[in-house]
C-alpha cells in the first residue's frame, strides 16, 4: 500500500498548496493588464470596422423594425 493515496490525504496535500500560493505579483498583474487592453484594442478594431460595423446596424435596424 506504499503507493496509494487516500482522498483525505489529497485534500491535506491541495489545501498546502494552496497556502502557498499568496496569489499574482505585480509583474504577472502588469502582464495580464498589458494583455486585457490589447484585446480590448484588436476588439475595438473588429467592431468599429466597416464590415462589421454595417453588419452590427442592419441586424439592430431589423430588430427594431420588426412587427409585433
């Protein structure tokens, strides 16, 4: 029974770990915030653009022109 492992002895061995962990430093913070605006940007791009941006008006146009 040297390699079994009980569930209680897996969760003692997920809550230390977690105790270790203190949670994201400022360089991983900077990073995804660096990430999230650049998305945000190709975002902005795609829907501003002129295909989409047509396509976003004639889909809104026809829902509110839609008879009830």
């Amino acid at each position: 029974m040297a390699g079994k492992v009980t569930v209680r002895g897996w969760w003692r061995a997920r809550r230390a770990a977690a105790r270790g962990d203190a949670g994201m430093t400022t360089s991983e913070y900077a990073v995804g915030t660096i990430a999230a605006a650049g998305f945000a940007a190709v975002l902005y791009k795609i829907v501003t653009s002129g295909t989409v941006s047509g396509t976003l008006e004639s889909v809104i146009g026809k829902a509110l022109d839609a008879p009830f």
